[in-house]
C-alpha cells in the first residue's frame, strides 16, 4: 500500500471520528434554536465555541492548558519510570511480588480524591503535591501493565533462548523485551489518560491556573458554557497527548503482523 493511499485512509477515518460528535453538537443546536431545549444548564455548541474563542484571544486558554500539561507531563514521566521499574522487579523476583504486590494492589483501588488532604498535610499546596498526585495516578496502570506482561511471557520462549544458550542480557533484549512491549506500551497509554483524570483532583489544590481550575471557576460562578469549554479543551488536549504517545512509540511494535486493519 502506497503512503498516499495510506494517508487518505488515515483521513477517512479521522473524518468518521468526528461525525458523532458533529451530529450530536448540530442536533443540540438546532433543539435550543428552535425552543426545545432551553440551554441553560448546558449551553448550545455556538456559546461554547464563542467561550472557547474568548479564552484563547485573551491568552487565558493557552495559559491554562500549559499549565495543565506541564503538570501531566511530569507526574507521567515520574510515575511511568517508577511504574515500569518497580512492575519489572516485583514480577522477576518471587519474594518481592510475595512482599509488595498485595499493598500495591490494595493502593491502587484509594480514590485519587482520598491522597488530595493528606498530600496537602504532607507538601502544601504548591506544584511538588500535585506533581505526586498526577504520578500515583499514572503508576498504577503501567505497574499492573508492565509485571502482568512480564508474569505471562510464554515459558516455551525463555526455553529456546535458554536452549541456544543466550545470556541474560541478549535473552532479555532478544526475547523478553519484544513480548513485553506491546502490554506495556497499553499501560502507558492508560497511565497517560489516567494523568488526566488526576489532574482535575491535583488542581484542586489551591491552583490559580490550569483546565481543572477553569471547572471549578465555572462552577462556583454558575458558567456552565465555561465548564463545558474547559471539558472540550481537556477532551482535545487528551487526544493529542495519546496521538503523540502512539506516535513516538509506534516504531517499537513495528515488527508485529497484526489483523486490526483487516478485521
């Protein structure tokens, strides 16, 4: 397949990714225009659109989701290195996975509201509680991700490294990297999206900028045309944050001959 038939089908697809939501914003539109919805409490697509424009020709929209992916983007880096690591020994050492598996899965179901008062107790409400927040948000996910790869690598594989006698190093390059990457590159992805949900929760600790402050802001001044703004701008900033994701990690699972094209 050329890259040019490549790309116009990439296209189409994306356009088909678009159509429900356009379907949805035009037939709400059309019910608030014509009286059978009052938009009050969720306003039609052309308010929203005129916030979102506002925002952005101030500069405040800008502001907020700089502010937003910088703390996504180090709490994902700190908790995904943690989380690969500590997924890695905890599945290769028996008496580690005995000692710390069963806390960590204990932690992993503590909402993320629940960390919010004891990080404010233990960091204050500067950008280092928020940071954590976001990073036990984003462990978990690629620690599950990353020992449960790991745990199911298939027995018969490690055997034929072991039987064409591959040191430890080349059986994990060879063999044990490859069947682990593509669950752990899952892991990140989830981790990414759930650094998202966490930053609503981190930016509620005493934050002056970022999307999750435009939520609150709307809500405590009864906005919702901002609210719903700040939604589509989180769905928007999400997306592009896992596009660029997929992206720089595609060429890691290249090798796969896989049927999702042709299911």
């Amino acid at each position: 397949m050329s890259g040019r038939v490549r790309l116009l089908r990439r296209g189409g697809r994306a356009g088909l990714g678009l159509l429900l939501p356009l379907v949805l914003a035009i037939g709400w539109e059309i019910a608030v225009a014509r009286g059978a919805a009052s938009g009050r409490l969720l306003p039609p697509p052309s308010r929203i659109g005129a916030t979102l424009w506002a925002l952005a020709a101030s500069g405040d929209l800008w502001m907020h989701v700089e502010a937003t992916l910088v703390r996504v983007g180090l709490g994902f880096l700190c908790g995904a290195a943690a989380g690969i690591v500590t997924g890695a020994l905890v599945a290769t050492l028996p008496l580690l996975r005995w000692l710390v598996d069963p806390s960590l899965q204990a932690l992993r179901a503590v909402p993320s509201l629940a960390w919010v008062p004891l990080f404010i107790l233990w960091f204050g409400i500067l950008e280092t509680p928020k940071v954590l927040l976001i990073a036990v948000g984003v462990f978990f996910p690629v620690y599950v991700g990353v020992s449960g790869a790991i745990a199911s690598v298939d027995r018969k594989l490690v055997e034929v490294g072991r039987i064409f006698r591959l040191s430890r190093l080349a059986l994990a390059r060879r063999i044990l990297l490859p069947a682990v990457l593509p669950a752990t590159l899952v892991g990140l992805r989830t981790g990414l999206g759930l650094g998202f949900l966490f930053v609503v929760a981190a930016e509620l600790m005493g934050a002056s900028e970022g999307l999750g402050y435009l939520l609150v802001d709307g809500q405590q001044f009864s906005k919702p045309d901002q609210i719903v703004a700040a939604i589509i701008a989180f769905a928007l900033v999400g997306k592009a944050a896992d596009m660029a994701l997929v992206t720089l990690t595609r060429p890691l699972t290249r090798w796969q001959d896989t049927v999702r094209d042709s299911l």
